[in-house]
C-alpha cells in the first residue's frame, strides 16, 4: 500500500481559514476551489452582501455555496484532541517511507494512506500526439492514471502549498480538487515515478 504523507505543520496549513487564520470550523468551498469556516467568516462576507472570494476575488452566487463534506471527513479522522498531540505527531510519529523535497523542506509526517487494488490499475495508451515539444510543460490529462513511460506531459506527484493558486491546467502541482484522483488512482501516481 502506498502512502500519502504531510507533515502536522503542512496539514494546520491546509486546516487553516484563510479569513479567521483559526482551523476549519463547518468548511465550505466556493467556485473557485477556496474554502473557508461557514461561520462566522463566509456568513460575514455574506452580510456584507460581498460576493467575491477573499483570496482570489472570484465573484460567487450565494446559490453556489457548498459543504465541504470530504475536507470536514479528513479533518475528523486527522483531528487530536490537543495541540501538544499535534507535535508529538510531527515529532514522534513519522514515517519516512516517501519523502518529497519542497521548496528546501521535506515532507515526513504521519500518513494517509491512499491504495487501488492491483486489477483496477489499468495501464495508459500513449499521450504522446507525435510532438513533443507542445506537451513539455502541460499536465497530463490522464496524470492519475498514466503509466507510459514515453509519456512527455507532467505528472504531479507534489503538492501546491499557494492556497490562491487556481490549480487546474495553471499549475502543474496536485491541488484539494485532485484529491478524488488521488484515492482512485494513488498507487499509479507513486508507480509511474518508480518506473522513470
């Protein structure tokens, strides 16, 4: 089984509203893939009659407003009961077993792990259109699942830790909106990088 690890410091960085700067109470996600505490920093923007992220300033309808059900169940399964268990868990509990170097640092935490069984990974035709040099750069459209060697587009395996980064075909790191792709497809992401 592959894992999926982030350091407790890196986590509090995701688990954080960017408005209140506290950890996610009732996360709810906007349009634009920012999300933030329901209450009270989305209710006050909302009565302000401010329509308009505050990372980004993408403009939203109130209609648009949506649970951030997966987020709130991560937080839950990853919640200590104090901050002191938090260090412990950066300190104490870390497992080495996949370290990525980020902007200088490394990521060792406690993981999550994330696993598809052997029969649902299905090797990836070709992405490679013949030329090249147009697909140097560009994420692969089929990233989670690709296991072409020959394949030249970008394949993540990183996170974006810039939460105003739009993510999506802008930026070629993983983002909370690949997540989904993460779980189904989490052992050909690691597998592809063995493979190179």
């Amino acid at each position: 089984m592959q894992r999926l690890q982030l350091s407790a410091r890196d986590f509090n960085r995701l688990a954080a509203c960017s408005v209140c700067l506290e950890r996610l109470t009732d996360p709810w996600v906007l349009p634009c893939q920012h999300y933030f505490c329901y209450k009270p920093c989305l209710e006050e923007l909302l009565k302000e009659n401010s329509n308009h992220c505050p990372n980004c300033r993408a403009q939203f309808e109130r209609s648009q407003l949506k649970p951030f059900y997966f987020f709130r169940n991560l937080i839950s399964l990853i919640k200590p009961t104090s901050q002191t268990e938090y260090e412990s868990v950066a300190s104490s509990e870390i497992e080495t077993e996949w370290q990525t170097p980020v902007n200088g640092e490394e990521w060792t935490s406690r993981s999550i792990p994330i696993s598809v069984p052997e029969e649902d990974v299905v090797p990836a035709a070709s992405t490679d259109t013949g030329n090249s040099q147009t697909n140097m750069g560009r994420r692969c459209p089929r990233w989670a699942s690709c296991v072409d060697r020959n394949c030249n587009f970008v394949h993540p395996t990183r996170f974006c830790m810039n939460i105003s980064c739009p993510g999506g075909d802008s930026c070629n790191l993983l983002h909370v909106c690949d997540i989904p792709a993460i779980s189904e497809y989490g052992t050909t992401i690691f597998r592809r990088e063995s493979l190179l």
